[in-house]
C-alpha cells in the first residue's frame, strides 16, 4: 500500500526566467548562502512582551533593534557605540558583541575579561563580574555568579565568594556533562534557583580502560589516551556535589551502586531540595530521588518506573510557578512522550496529554496556570504544531495552522510565540502569534534560494512494513526525469533511535547533498524504518537485543517498493550511511547479498560490544547477557 503527496521543487518560484543552474559539490557540502535566510538573534527580552533581533544599517553596520510585540514599535536601537561608551576600555570592542537578556532592560555581553550588563533605557553598564574568557560559561539566574569549565575543573564565584574545585587527578573529570551525553544530559552545573548554590557533577573514570589516540601528523606519531567504556566493561563512577554560597562544598548521598547513572538534576523552586533520576546500569529502573542540598542527606523516593526494555528520561521535573509543590513529569510509561503532573509527595495527579503522538516540547503555563503550551506530532509524526491543553479536563486546542513543521519560542508567561515555520512548500516564514493562535506580527518571508536552479521532483509517502506499520519514505527524483528510462538509486538511511530523516519541511528534511546526486542522475532514496525517532515506544524500541534486524527488513522494504517502480534499474541500487546509518549500511551489505551494488558506510559501529556502555547496553544489553545480540 501506498500514499504519496509529490512536491514539485522546480515550482516553488514565481520567477519567469529559465532555472537551469547545476549545484556544484562545495554547494551540496558547504553551500549555506543556499539554504532559507532567517532573522539574526531573534529572541525575546528576559521579562515582557519585547523581542530583539540583530539588523544593519544602510552603511552595514550592525545594531540591536528592540521592538514592542503588538505594535511592533520601536522601544531601543542599541548601537556598537552605545556599547563602547558605557565602559571603561570600551574602544577595545570592535564589533557588536553577542548579548543576551537577564531582564526587561538589561543585556549581557563580555568585553576585556568582565561580563556586563548594558541596560538601554540609560544607556549605561555595571560591571556583573570578572570571567577571564567567555566560553564554558554557566551564569546564576541572579546574575550574582558564574560558575566556567576548565581543563581542570570548575572556577568561578557566587557573590564574589570564589568556587574552584580543581584536580591534577588522573580520571576525574568535574561539572562536565556525563554519561556520554545519554539521557538528554548536556551540561554538568546546575544553579539554584536563589543563586546561592550550584550543583555540579563530579565523575570518577579511573577504572575505565584507556585506549590510545594517534596523532599521525606528529612524526613519530604521538598518543593521547581516551578513557571509553564499552558494553559489559567497567563503567565510570558519578556523583552530584553542591557548592555553596559560604564557599562550603558538600556531597550528595546518592543511592544505588556506583555505576548507575545519575540523569536529569532539577532544584526545587525553594531551592532546598534536589530531585535525581537515577537509572540503575540496566536501565530498565528509574526512581526519582530527593536530596537535601543543605547536608546531601537523602529524603525519599517520589516514584518509580520501571519497563521491560528500558527506561530512558531525557527532562528534568518542571516546577509550576503558580503552585511551587507540584511539577511536570515526562514519561513514556504509557508508550508515548506524554506529560504527567505530580506532587513532592511523589503522587501523580493526572496525565496531562495522552494519545498516540508524542510532546516534543513543554512551552510552558499561562499565567493562571489553566493553559499548557506544547509542541507535538498530534497532527502528524512529520509535523510539529503548537497546542494549548486545558489543565483541568485536558481538552487540547491546535493553535498553528499551516501544514509543516514549527519551531516556537514563547516569551516569559507564553502569552506570545516566535514561530519559525518551513514546510515542502515554504522555505522559511517567520512571525510572532498570541496565546490564541492569531498571528500578531509577520516579521520575516525568506526567498526560494534555490529558485534559479534545476531541481529534482520529490515525493514524501507512506509504505507498509511486513507487520502493517506506516513507514513514511522520501523520493528525489533525477533532474529532467523520463518515466521510460532506468535510474540508478542511492539510498541514504540512519534507522536509528532519536533522528528522523523524513518530515514535512524544506527539502523534506534532506540536505542539498540530495538535490546535488539528484542533478547527476540519480534516485535519492530515505525511508524512517523501526527504530526511528518520533513514532512512540513500541516503534523505536523494536531495535531491542537485536540492533539491525527490524530496520533491515523495513529498509528491504523500500528496496522492494523501489524495484517495482518502472524507472528504477534495480541492478545498480546504492546504500550510504553515517554513524547508525553507517552501522546499518555495512549490516546490509554483509548480510543481504546481491541487493546492494555498493555500499559507503560513514564512521559505523562494526562491533557493538566495543561501542559505548550507555547507548549499547540500553538496546543490547550487556555480551555476557545477549550473545545471540552481538552476534
């Protein structure tokens, strides 16, 4: 069975002159002067209803336009020369600083060695605190301290009491992002919500196994040692300290074993307490954890959930401003990403969004807190729109209206949305909406880049897999296509969990590279088999303790779709693939036979027993536990 809606691309112009430009490699590679234009430092102000965005003046110039949202009136124009007359050495500064918002008023940059808060309605700067660089950077919500990585550590200041925990140890590495990057976890400081405190995360790797790293460019080649847990090997050991205002640093009394994985660290609005998913090394056990952030003492266990598969939280609890004692939980406990409101007793009051679709985004509340603001899949796995969900009886409302795939940010009470919207048919469109989905201001239409340039058809549709799933695929077709001929066909997969290749936005989610074989005479090829993201539990979980088999025989699945196509030369079709995509390219090569003409398999997993301990051990397990697996 099929369904398929076709995108003509060379169409997409009003232009009346010929499209015949070729996309040359360095395009399909490095050409981003071809993709949408967007607004430059779009964002909202820290408090109100004020958005900023970077323009230029007529001389080229830059400078901050701050703008009123109804209105869309001029509040602030804030120029290089504003800035440099505010501080002291300001003539240093060449170019407009990036800045970001800390309140209705005020902005922060970094200018020789110090961040500053600029504040336009004066036109003057204070001096927040000394920082050396600006990178690594984790800034207090009360701008009273910062807290920056170094190679050792941490260094930094809450009310200009200095914070340094630094080693020479070997195998300790402090306030970095661990775990690998599993369980949504990117960074590794974690400030009160005072100001007072910081939590960050302190790892031990000592036990893990050093592999050796070769700098062939040095002659002799020189070695630089990465420590790498690999699946069924010793893992690396996590702790959660607390730096506090008095300079005082105490230590969590974390449960559990010492390689289990520490996830999603929340404080509560009091800033007393500390919420810790832990997931144990299986990962099919999470308990929600509370700790005392004055002594680490541990208070209790909100809750668990536990899955026959595995458990993976990627958020942390989101506290109500309205009632501090309740919180947002997510969870795919019912077999989607939805929403789940608790208490600090650990009771679950209600499931706040339910269906077969997941939340891909909490927005926020209203300010009564009536209203939740989310972006989701209810319309379409291809799609993200924006909905309002009544708290009380969980009716929800779709609040964007066209077709594609949105990308909102609210201002502080969600009472306004920047929407970033493209689609199949829309490059980019920028505007700003009201919590009722009316449309306030168009800011911004981007042109078709590509709209001098000779284009292959596209075609987005829906195949069945063996067991009667919808796995949604995307065709590029050669430029000048004849239906009488036989194309040769590259198909370009990931089928792995948390990416999805095909949706409904510019050039259905692929890149110019696709045009760019398209124009060379190709068929370009992707269908999200099993194991892809964004399709719920059951869909992505399929890859479990067998990593390739599902999502070969849904990729077999195309193939067959493919060769029944008329202008398809079935003898010369080709697979290529990144990182999953290459480990399921090298899979399909090495165990289908005669199907593929070629294959090109980018930095692939080969070995899954000498992947890393986290992602592996969830879809695998361990060796010892699931020989038939590895195997």
């Amino acid at each position: 069975m099929r369904k398929g809606i076709v995108y003509l691309l060379i169409f997409l112009t009003a232009s009346t002159y010929a499209q015949d430009k070729m996309l040359t490699i360095q395009d399909a590679i490095t050409g981003y002067h071809l993709y949408p234009r967007g607004l430059n430092q779009l964002q909202w102000l820290a408090e109100g209803n004020n958005y900023s965005q970077v323009l230029s003046n007529d001389s080229g110039q830059r400078y901050i336009s701050v703008k009123e949202v109804v209105s869309n009136k001029d509040v602030a124009t804030i120029e290089l020369d504003d800035i440099k007359s505010s501080i002291a050495d300001g003539n240093s500064i060449s170019s407009l600083p990036y800045a970001d918002w800390i309140n209705a008023k005020e902005l922060r940059f970094f200018a020789n060695g110090f961040q500053y808060a600029y504040d336009f309605t004066t036109k003057k700067s204070r001096k927040l605190y000394e920082t050396e660089v600006n990178a690594g950077i984790t800034h207090s919500p009360k701008q009273n301290g910062f807290i920056r990585n170094t190679d050792k550590g941490i260094k930094g200041q809450i009310y200009n009491v200095p914070v340094l925990t630094e080693t020479e140890e070997d195998g300790i590495v402090v306030g970095q992002a661990v775990h690998r990057f599993e369980f949504g976890i990117m960074n590794g400081i974690f400030w009160s919500p005072d100001g007072n405190n910081v939590a960050y995360y302190y790892m031990d790797e000592s036990m893990v196994t050093e592999y050796p790293l070769y700098k062939l460019s040095d002659t002799p080649a020189t070695a630089t040692m990465l420590r790498y847990p690999t699946a069924g090997a010793q893992s690396h050991h996590v702790t959660v300290s607390v730096a506090k205002r008095n300079g005082d640093v105490i230590n969590l009394k974390t449960q559990g074993p010492k390689d289990q994985f520490l996830t999603n660290i929340s404080w509560t609005p009091d800033s007393r307490y500390i919420l810790i998913a832990e997931v144990n090394r299986e990962q099919n056990h999470m308990w929600l954890n509370q700790y005392d952030a004055v002594n680490g003492n541990f208070i209790k266990t909100l809750f668990e959930e536990t899955n026959d598969k595995y458990v993976e939280p990627e958020h942390p609890a989101i506290f109500l401003e309205n009632d501090p004692t309740k919180f947002v939980w997510w969870s795919e406990r019912d077999g989607y990403n939805h929403l789940y409101l608790y208490d600090m007793d650990g009771k679950r009051h209600k499931q706040l969004t339910k269906g077969k679709w997941i939340v891909t985004k909490l927005h926020g509340f209203s300010s009564d807190g009536e209203v939740m603001f989310i972006s989701g899949t209810k319309d379409s796995p291809l799609e993200r729109h924006l909905y309002c969900v009544n708290t009380a009886n969980g009716k929800i409302k779709k609040l964007t209206k066209e077709a594609g795939v949105h990308n909102l940010s609210a201002n502080e009470d969600c009472s306004y949305f920047i929407d970033n919207f493209t689609s199949v048919t829309v490059p980019r469109s920028v505007s700003i909406m009201d919590a009722e989905g009316k449309i306030i201001q168009d800011l911004h239409t981007a042109e078709n880049p590509l709209a001098d340039y000779k284009l292959g058809e596209m075609d987005l549709g829906v195949l069945k897999s063996k067991g009667g799933v919808d796995l949604h695929y995307r065709v590029f077709k050669p430029v000048d296509f004849d239906s009488k001929k036989k194309y040769p066909v590259v198909v370009y997969l990931y089928n792995g969990p948390h990416l999805q290749l095909i949706r409904n936005q510019w050039l259905g989610g692929a890149n110019l590279w696709f045009q760019y074989m398209a124009q060379q005479g190709y068929v370009v090829f992707s269908i999200d088999g099993r194991g892809s993201a964004d399709r719920g539990f059951d869909f992505e979980s399929a890859i479990f303790r067998n990593c390739g088999a599902k999502e070969m025989e849904d990729q077999l699945t195309g193939v067959d779709w493919l060769k029944k196509q008329p202008w398809v030369d079935g003898d010369r079709i080709g697979v290529h693939g990144w990182s999953y995509g290459g480990f399921m390219t090298t899979s399909l090569m090495t165990r289908n036979p005669g199907v593929y003409k070629v294959g090109v398999a980018g930095g692939p997993v080969i070995d899954w027993s000498l992947y890393e301990v986290m992602y592996t051990e969830r879809y695998m397990d361990t060796p010892e536990e699931n020989p038939e697996g590895y195997a």
